[in-house]
C-alpha cells in the first residue's frame, strides 16, 4: 500500500486500511471521523459497483460529512486498494457471493468500533449489497439508500430452481435472435472477460472513458424504456453494452461511442484526471476480483441458496435515485416495481434528469440533497 501513489482525494477525506475478520485488509475512504476521546458519530456507509471504487462517492464523502456523519466508502472485496480476496478465475469466486459480500460489510462495521449503520447506500451492484444488508441485518443497518440498480427482493423458495432455468434460457435465446446478442452479466462470468478488460486493444483508460461515457447521460442514444418481460426478443432493446453483440469483447461493444477530444474535455463529472484514478488502480490489478461477483450472479446454487429467504421484506426506512437515462432501472423486468412492494417503508424513489448511470457522479450536488434530505 505505502508503494501506490497517493490519491487526489478531497479535503477532510483520508485513505487507511483496517482488517476485517473476513480475512480482507480493506481499504476505506473515510470523513468525519471523530477525533480521539470525542463522542462517536452516525455512521454511513458508501458500497460502490463495476467497475468503480470507493472513489467513486468523492462528492458525497465531504458533503455528508459536514453534516455531521461519520462517512466511509470502501474498496469492496476484490477492488482497488483491498487485499485478501482470491482474485483468480479458477479460485474461490463463492466467497464472492452476496451473503459474503453482507458478512465483509458487517466486518468493516464493526472494525470501525460501530454497532450500527444510520444508513447504508449503494450503487450499481453496491445496491443490492445494501439491500441484503438491510434485509437481513435490520437490527445493524437502519436504513437504506439503493441506486440505478433496484432490489426485487429474494428468490421464491418454491420456484427458485425453475425461475433460475427460465433466466438461463432466455439468456441463450438472445443467441438466436437476429443479430445474435449475448447478455453481459453471462460474458462478465466467462473466463476471458478479465483480459479482454485488462488488455484492451485501445487500453485500459480508453476502454473506462467509452464505458462510462456510453452509459452515461452524455450518451444521445440513452433512452430507457420499462421492458415487458425477461424474453429475449424484450431484452434486445437494451443497449449493445448491456446485451453486447454475441461475438464482442465489451471492449469492442462500447468502441464504437468513445467520445470525442472536445466531449472529453466538455465532461465535467468524470476528468481525465479522475479517469486517470480508476484506470491507474484496474491496470494495476485487472477486473477479475470485481468480476467473481458476475459469476455468484449467474451461478444457479447462489440464486437458490438465497431462496432462503423468499418472503422477507426490507422493513427499515428506504430510498431509491436513479438517473433518466438510465438503462439499468428497466434491466431486469418488473424489479422496479417489485422493489417498491419489497420495501415496506420506502420514503422516495427519485428519478433525475441530466443523469445516466453514474447518478451521484453525474449529478452529485442533486444526490447530496437528496441523501441529506433521507438522512435528517
């Protein structure tokens, strides 16, 4: 750690790292903090998703800080700056899974000397990883903020294996269509994901830029619709960096909308310097740890093993934010919806103009408002 450059952070952020009791040395970025022999603070909680880092919530760090919260955002099990994860294709990937991911989250909670969580917030796939905290750690977690991805709660025990099966089929169906299209989540699980991520023909730096530009709200094309169904003719209205062409590397699926010198230059959320943080930490490391998650996703034990809990609901205060151009609230059909039922106290779903994706990037200070307002 003492050997990797040291990180353009905001004033009142600071980088450690702590060792959790799950075997990870992970690495935080933390505000707020109280001081030695000063009274403890309301902690919040910050999980990113792919393929971002802690570094991804630098605008909501200081802000919720200063309104008096402890603020943390770690690299998750298998990014960035955290060690200890086996981040081999080949290796222990189930230790990836989401009740794994809730045990790592527990772990940091209660190396931070904190016996509870005013809130935790994720975005992406840290938006399911908040949702499961909340569900089946209410007693820890008190509530919860989810964004861009929406949380249609567990599996039905009854129908867990068919439901799995009908997923699968339909995922093959895309092969078929007309052009043949293959979903990203079953492309993130193949073995050769990670390199062609890693050893991108235009290079890792351009590879993020045309990604995150791609899903973004500066992308012209972004504009989601609710799909009917999780059938293949549904899903092929998703974009090419959701349901890629069958025989793309994601590489190759987003090249094609790599933004131009003066977009790049006209991008005021993500700068080539910020850019710079994400490429310089997955060129060091590769994508694999991030992408073992992709493959507890898709693995159909996973998805039966949570059945587990078919029924249950999200009970403590909830929130939902989105951008409106993005594609990823509409993915999975009817999770939107769901989610609404499966969270029994949900204070707010807000969707925001001006954003894609990357909401509490793209519109950080609308993010913050909105956080603070669920907060206080």
């Amino acid at each position: 750690m003492t050997t990797l450059p040291q990180l353009p952070l905001p004033e009142g952020v600071q980088s450690r790292s702590l060792s959790l009791s799950t075997g990870l040395q992970m690495h935080i970025l933390e505000a707020g903090r109280p001081s030695a022999g000063a009274p403890s603070k309301p902690l919040v909680l910050l999980l990113h998703g792919f393929p971002e880092l802690a570094y991804s919530w630098r605008h909501q760090l200081q802000a919720l800080a200063q309104a008096g919260f402890h603020v943390v955002a770690p690299d998750q099990r298998g990014y960035g700056r955290t060690t200890g994860s086996d981040d081999r294709y080949d290796g222990d990937w189930r230790a990836s899974g989401m009740l794994a991911l809730v045990n790592d989250v527990l772990a940091l909670v209660q190396a931070l000397g904190h016996g509870q969580v005013k809130a935790v917030i994720g975005h992406d796939f840290g938006s399911p990883v908040a949702a499961w905290c909340a569900l089946t750690r209410p007693d820890v977690f008190q509530s919860v903020v989810m964004m861009s991805a929406p949380f249609g709660g567990p599996p039905d025990a009854a129908t867990a294996s068919q439901a799995h099966e009908f997923l699968l089929r339909e995922v093959q169906a895309l092969h078929q269509l007309d052009p043949p299209r293959l979903h990203y989540q079953w492309y993130y699980a193949q073995p050769q994901a990670n390199t062609d991520m890693w050893q991108a023909p235009q290079g890792v730096h351009d590879f993020l830029r045309a990604y995150y530009h791609v899903k973004s709200a500066d992308w012209p094309e972004n504009h989601p619709v609710p799909l009917k169904a999780w059938k293949a003719e549904h899903l092929a209205f998703l974009p090419h960096y959701y349901v890629m062409p069958l025989h793309a590397t994601m590489p190759q699926a987003v090249a094609p909308d790599m933004p131009s010198a003066p977009q790049i230059q006209a991008c005021r959320w993500l700068s080539e310097a910020d850019l710079s943080v994400y490429a310089q930490e997955y060129a060091r490391r590769g994508f694999q740890g991030g992408l073992q998650w992709y493959r507890c996703s898709t693995d159909p034990a996973h998805f039966v093993g949570l059945s587990q809990f078919s029924g249950q609901q999200i009970r403590v205060p909830s929130a939902f934010i989105a951008g409106a151009a993005d594609w990823g609230v509409y993915q999975s059909p009817g999770a939107f919806e769901k989610m609404q039922r499966v969270c029994t106290d949900m204070r707010f779903c807000q969707i925001l103009p001006g954003a894609g994706h990357w909401v509490q990037q793209e519109q950080a200070q609308q993010v913050n408002q909105l956080l603070l307002k669920f907060l206080t």
